[in-house]
C-alpha cells in the first residue's frame, strides 16, 4: 500500500489523556485559596470608599456565621505578596469579623488589566459618589488608552481591545455614559478636596463644579474660603464667568469675592418679618438672613435691661 494512502491519526497529548474531569476541576479550583489578610496589599490609588455603616455591619455578621461566600481577586505581585483587585468590603468585612485569612480567586493580569477590573466590579455597587466615579472613570480611561496603544494586548473578560481609536467613546458604551459626561466627571479630579468633599456631599451643585476645576489651586481655595464667608455657592452661570476670568488672567480674590456676593434668583431669601414696625427698626448694615438673630440678641438685652430694673426697684 502506498504511503501517500495511510490514514493520519491525531494522537491525544499525555497529560489530556489521563486527566479525568474531576482532576480538570481541581485544578481550575487551585486558584482559589485562602490567602492571610496580612499577605494582601490594597489596590494603589483605590478610587472607592470602603465604609463602615449598617451595610457593613451586615456583612461582618455574615462572614461570622457562613464566611466570604464569593471569592475576592487577587494578583500576585513580583515581591510574593499579593494585590486586592476586587473585594475591598469583603476584606475589610474578614478584618473585623477576625478573621485571619481570605478566600481569593488568584489571575495572572497585568496592571492595566487588574485596574478596568477593579473598576468594573466596583461600579456595580448600588450608591457611588462623584469622587469615586470621577478618579475611577480616569483611571479606566487611562488603562483602555495604554491598552489601544499595544498591538499585543490581550484584553481581559470583561473588556474589548479599542478599535474606534476614541476610548472615551468606548468607555461611555460599556458603562452607559456619554463620552461629555465621562470627560466632566474626570474633571472633577481637578478639584481641591475641600470643594470635591462639597460635591460629595451635594452641597455644590454637579455642573457649576466643573467649571470651577478650570480654577488654579490657589483661586479655588480662595473661592472655597469665599463660599464659607457668604454661606453660598455659585451657580452655574456664576462659575463661567470666574472660569472666563481665570483664562484671562483677570481673576483676582476681589473678583472672587464680588461674583460671590452677586444676588441669585433661586437664593433670595424670604423676608425674615413682614410687619414694617419691626423691619424698620432692624438696621440696613445686618446682612439678609441674620434679622432674626439681630432681633432675637435685641430682645434678650431688653429682657436683661428690664430684670435690673426690677432688682434695683426692690
């Protein structure tokens, strides 16, 4: 029989020949282990707050009674210890409960890889504030733009390589924002701590600080010490203008302190006493707002006055 007419046979590698499907199953199981917290090092700049509040209470009563049900995901840094990539709660949950280990799921990822991971599984949390979005949505843009650089990148499961060339583009698809939106909440890392904490805690509004992060270091901090002084915030409109005057270098702390002064529609504020008998004795010079307590410190100095008057006519 000619050669040409043997039948090639593919032969099945040694070790795919004698591994059962138990013995695939364990060895994908491998990577999951319990890991010491000591062992465990938090992600660099880890943009999201881990807090201590009711939710976490729950968690901590029930690691104590059915431990980390979902593996954390770590990496395994060059120095043998090991880097948190998702599962910051979980961690913190163990630290309290006292525990003295883990249960992590251990992948091979590069660093670009490991932040839109820990982005992703963080953005899925049900409460995020501006800070976190706008220093996670940075970082991820960042990694996503180093990734589209790299024509020998591989992606990770939960991202695609870029092929627009716009990774804000791509960012806004996968998290469902637009491209403008992301650009302004990555601004917002632009801000002083004191004014982002305000956006934090919804004490100045989204947009109007935006513009202010186009504000210097050295104006912001004044703005901040302008919007203490006036109890007030700039709109939006107010926040343009000392943006305008900041790009041409007109804008002064008096410049500061003069928009902040401005009267807004949307703050004025009732009149504290409408009976005339009552304003007219109040003096112009008691700023709007402080009638009351201008009336109030008039009335216990009165009250005082009468009560020496009954004492010395005793």
């Amino acid at each position: 029989m000619a050669r040409n007419n043997v039948p090639k046979i593919n032969l099945t590698a040694y070790d795919d020949l004698f591994q059962t499907d138990e013995s695939r199953e364990e060895a994908k199981l491998s990577k999951i282990r319990d890991i010491p917290i000591s062992q465990i090092d938090e992600f660099p700049d880890h943009p999201f707050k881990v807090l201590l509040d009711e939710d976490m209470e729950q968690l901590v009563e029930s690691v104590k009674h059915y431990g980390v049900m979902t593996p954390a995901t770590v990496r395994l840094k060059e120095d043998g210890r090991y880097e948190l990539i998702s599962g910051h709660r979980r961690k913190k949950a163990c630290e309290l409960a006292g525990l003295e280990t883990l249960k992590c799921e251990v992948k091979e990822l590069t660093r670009d890889e490991a932040v839109i991971i820990m982005v992703d599984s963080n953005l899925q949390r049900s409460t995020i504030l501006p800070s976190e979005k706008a220093f996670a949505y940075k970082m991820r843009l960042e990694a996503m733009k180093r990734q589209g650089q790299r024509s020998d990148l591989t992606s990770s499961p939960v991202a695609t390589k870029l092929q627009t060339g716009r990774s804000d583009v791509e960012l806004g698809e996968l998290i469902g924002e637009s491209k403008d939106q992301i650009r302004r909440y990555i601004r917002l890392t632009e801000l002083i701590p004191e004014i982002l904490q305000m956006v934090d805690e919804q004490r100045i509004a989204f947009r109007p600080a935006v513009e202010i992060s186009y504000l210097s270091e050295e104006q912001q901090y004044t703005l901040f010490e302008a919007m203490e002084y006036n109890e007030a915030t700039p709109s939006l409109a107010q926040a343009i203008k000392m943006k305008r005057f900041s790009q041409n270098s007109k804008l002064t702390d008096e410049v500061i302190q003069s928009i902040m002064e401005e009267e807004k529609p949307n703050q004025r504020e009732k009149p504290a006493f409408r009976d005339e008998r009552i304003t007219n004795l109040i003096p112009k010079s008691i700023p709007n707002g402080r009638e009351v307590d201008y009336v109030i410190r008039a009335l216990e100095f009165y009250k005082r006055y009468l009560q020496k008057k009954r004492d010395h006519e005793r």
